[in-house]
C-alpha cells in the first residue's frame, strides 16, 4: 500500500496523521482496516516523525501485521518524495521484470544512495553550476562508476563510501570546487526516509 500525500505530526496528542481535503486519519481510525498489507509507503511530511513516543502511523502499523513501513523523518517537499516513490517502484519493478528477488531494504538502500547522490547534483543545478538537462546524465555517470566498485568488492557500497567517488567524479569534471563551497548547505532529502520492521525478511521479485 501507498500513501503520498500531506501528513503532519501532533506533538500535542502524540499522533501522526493523514491529511485529506476533507478528513485527517491517524492511527485511531487505522483500527477499522480489516487487513493490513506487507509493505506499507507512507510518503508524506514526518510519517514517522523522530518526535512520535507511541502514537506514531508505523508502529500500529507495524504491531497490527504489516512487515516493513517505509516513512519520512521530516518534512519534505513533494518533489523530491515523490522521486524517491517513484525510483523505489522502478527498482522493484526491474526486478520482477528480471524474474529476480532481493529484500525490500536491498531496495530501499538503493533508493536512497541514489537519491543522496541526485540530492547532491540537484544542488548544483540550482546555484547554477550545472544545467537541469545535465543532472541525468551526470547521475548515470556516477551510479556507472559505483556498480564498477561494487561489481570489484562483490557487493553494494555504502552510502558513506559513495560521498568519496562522487568527489573523485566531480574533480574530474571540474566541479569539484563549486560542490564543495555549496556542500554545507545541500539538504539530503533522500536521507529523510526512514525503514522500520522486518524489512530484511520482505522479498520483492
């Protein structure tokens, strides 16, 4: 199941909640679903917010049968979730397409080294270092030069070992200087996303 939408967190009552234009849900009316699937997107602002104690959408979620639940931390900008949506579901469809399965967390880690990479070239295109038209094939480049280092090591590097080949790239395009007067500043949207459950247990494929 997928949600994308406005949501919010109330610290006041310890809910979060799904905003609707004529309704919000929160984890109160989650009681009156009869099954709950496996594999739940809630991709809006703060789905699971770092504030939440019990009340938060994924831990009844969790407690109530579902096995993996792919939330955000923070606020987010409809963008740059809806990219990390839509990158996980193209991720998870090559692998069907394939005939091939892998663990929804292999996926979703996927997603989001890919996004921090995007998060990070996105910041370049918009202090004018580089064209949007440039973004693509940049991004393609990188992510080349990372399954070349994983197909060596015989697995996927980390996100934190990603941030050193890009640096290496970048240097070799000349833009090495500009990212790093702006790399303070870059929000890493992708990063927001949080995976709670049993992922690890969930095959896509």
């Amino acid at each position: 199941m997928a949600y994308f939408g406005h949501a919010s967190y109330n610290d006041g009552t310890d809910e979060g909640e799904l905003i609707f234009r004529d309704d919000r849900l929160s984890y109160k009316e989650l009681a009156r679903l009869s099954h709950i699937p496996p594999i739940i997107f809630l991709v809006g602002c703060e789905t699971a917010s770092c504030s939440a104690y019990m009340g938060g959408l994924p831990a009844y979620l969790l407690a109530n049968g579902a096995y993996a639940v792919l939330a955000t931390l923070f606020p987010i900008s409809a963008d740059h979730a809806g990219a990390f949506l839509g990158r996980t579901f193209a991720f998870m469809k090559e692998l069907i397409n394939k005939g091939k399965s892998a663990p929804f967390s292999e996926i979703v880690f996927k997603a989001r080294k890919i996004g921090f990479l995007k998060d990070n070239l996105d910041a370049l295109e918009k202090n004018g270092t580089i064209s949007l038209a440039e973004v693509g094939p940049l991004l393609h480049e990188i992510c080349g030069e990372l399954m070349e280092q994983s197909i060596k090591r015989g697995k996927e590097l980390l996100i934190s070992e990603a941030i050193p080949e890009l640096s290496k790239y970048l240097k070799s395009e000349g833009l090495l200087e500009s990212w790093e007067q702006i790399k303070p500043k870059i929000i890493p949207y992708s990063l927001f996303f949080t995976l709670l459950g049993n992922a690890h247990d969930v095959f896509v494929g």
